[in-house]
C-alpha cells in the first residue's frame, strides 16, 4: 500500500484529489492541514513549522504539496508559506525518506507571456488577429506574474536542488485556472482553465509515474484550443492527456 500526505486537503484542488482517491485500495491516504478534517486521518499543523512536518511525513512515500498562499496574499505569508513551508516540505522528505513530491506549481510561473503577441490575444480574447499557429511556450520558460508567480518559481528552483542532492522524485505542476463552478468565467480562461477531471488525473498520473523520474516541471490545462502552453512534455512523462476543453463553453 502507497502511503500518500497531501498538504493543503482542505482547499479546491486537495478535496478533488481527496475524493479521487480516497477509494482506491492502494492508497493510504493522510491530511496535513491548518485546520481539521472530518472523515480522513488528519495531522493538525502549518506547513512552516519543520518539526511537525518531519513528524507527519513519518512512513510516507509520496507527498502531494497543495498547501500555499494564493495571489493578492501579503509578502510575509507568501515568504511564510510558499517559500520557508515549501523548503520545509522539501527538508522533511529528505530526512524521511519520501520517494517523491508532487508540487503544486502553477501557470503564473510563466504567466508574463500574457503581455506578448500573439499570447496576449489568445488571453484577451481577440482572436481576429492571430492569423498563423503560434509557438507553444515550453515549460521551462520561467515569467512569473507577481510575488506569487515568483514563490512558484522558487517553489521549482529549490526542488530541482533536492532532487540532484538527494535523488528525491519531485514533479512540478504548473496548474491552470482551476474553479469552483469548473468552467471558465473570464476571456483568458479559454486559453487556461484545466478542468476537475484533467487535474486530478494529473496528480494521479505524477503518483504513478515511473520512479526513474527525478524531476520535471511540467504544464497541466485541459485540451483549449487557444492554449499556449505545451501540453507534449506532460504527455510524454506522464502517459497523459486532457479530457476536457474549455472550447464548449464558448459561444
């Protein structure tokens, strides 16, 4: 049985993963959470706090680190959270053995292609201009948008250091525009959104991923036609594909 920790369970996205595995016989499935949960064994802590985190990933083999302050959050819970509560995610897996951690990285990583032709037409929603294909922006481009794009980034950097120091599996998921009503509700979403089905899909994909995987960063949106993100890296590391698409939405 794989023992799983995620972190963040309370949020969208951590109770999406939650009731996508929580029946599945091969999983051992834990909470590390600010707050507690009903219904799932839950370790009570905040993710700045590095004894607790050690104590909680005891026995764990994979951590699925959702937990992080979101955009317009202030710098000290940004540096609290998303930078020392990320390292310490990191630290705790390295002293405890965990085999890998999928990391909650996200589209704002790469988020100022938005201010460049034709990426951001596809954003805003004028398509009439974009008369030819247009590039697919790799998912090692690194343009955050804001202090949040930026702890993203750290978010990667620092994991990358992990995996080569210490051999510890760490994927990175530059998520999109995932939502509560799960359909676009701006222009840009069109181009971004990633559905229920297609991100719980990817995490379930990144846990089943080859162990010889060491590190990727890699971009996860539904199948939209007017993505700019290349999708292919994802694909190829992962064996997966997008089932939904923000296209049946737009009139």
């Amino acid at each position: 049985m794989k023992k799983i920790l995620i972190t963040g369970m309370s949020g969208l996205i951590g109770q999406l993963v939650y009731n996508d595995l929580k029946n599945n016989s091969e999983y051992q499935l834990t909470a590390l959470n600010r707050s507690q949960l009903k219904d799932v064994n839950c370790i009570q802590a905040d993710i700045n706090d590095l004894a607790k985190v050690t104590a909680a990933f005891q026995g764990i083999d994979t951590v699925v680190h959702l937990a992080a302050q979101l955009p317009g959050a202030s710098w000290d819970s940004m540096l609290k959270t998303n930078l020392e509560g990320t390292y310490n995610v990191y630290e705790a897996s390295r002293i405890q053995g965990v085999k890998r951690v999928i990391f909650a990285s996200s589209g704002d990583a790469a988020r100022g292609w938005d201010k460049e032709e034709p990426y951001n037409w596809l954003t805003e929603g004028d398509y009439d201009n974009i008369k030819s294909p247009w590039e697919m922006v790799p998912p090692t481009d690194v343009w955050p948008k804001g202090i949040y794009g930026a702890s993203k980034v750290w978010g990667e950097a620092i994991g990358r250091h992990f995996s080569d120091e210490y051999s510890l599996s760490v994927i990175c998921l530059r998520i999109g525009a995932v939502l509560p009503e799960n359909k676009p509700s701006l222009k840009r979403h069109y181009s971004t959104w990633l559905s229920h089905n297609d991100i719980k899909s990817a995490i379930s994909k990144s846990i089943e991923a080859p162990d010889k995987l060491k590190f990727a960063i890699l971009f996860v949106n539904s199948d939209n036609k007017w993505n700019y993100r290349d999708l292919n890296p994802t694909r190829e590391h992962l064996n997966w594909d997008p089932v939904d698409t923000a296209d049946k939405f737009q009139n």
